[in-house]
C-alpha cells in the first residue's frame, strides 16, 4: 500500500533532529518507508542526516509518502509530527 500527501512544516524550527528522530521511529514502527519530498528531491526518513540535509524550515510545504501495510496510519502519525504547531 501507498499513502501519499502535501503539508506544510509547522515546528517552529522547522524540522530538527528530534523531529528527524521521531520520523526515523514512526518508519520502524509502523513497518514502513517514509520519504520526504521538497525542492525536487526526496529522502528517505530513515536517514536522519538526509532529512536533515533538506533543510526544512517553518512554512515549508513538503511532500509526504509511506509505502507499506499500514501506509495510512504511518502517514497521519508522521504528519502530525511535522505540522504540529507547538513543536519547540
């Protein structure tokens, strides 16, 4: 299965290493590959320096893709991560 959407980064600074760290989490626990998409190029969120790398900042909109049994799930949890306004 394959889940797929477009949000925006809501974390104040934007995604960090501990958002890197939960994303890389959310991969292995719900038996899934993420991938973040932005500016032509998609990493895959089990590499915490790679995501890094993209250089998120607040107001970006990023792209969003799980593939796997439990795509869905995995999608919502990691969206909330990323969009989660009171992330410090």
């Amino acid at each position: 299965m394959r889940a797929e959407k477009s949000i925006l980064v809501g974390g104040i600074r934007g995604i960090h290493g501990r958002v890197a760290t939960r994303l890389a989490g959310i991969a292995d626990r719900y038996g899934v590959r993420l991938f973040l998409r932005h500016d032509g190029k998609t990493v895959e969120c089990s590499s915490i320096l790679d995501v890094l790398a993209l250089a998120l900042v607040r107001g970006a909109t990023v792209g969003l893709l799980a593939e796997g049994p439990r795509a869905e799930s995995a999608l919502a949890a990691a969206a909330d991560i990323i969009n989660d306004q009171d992330e410090a």
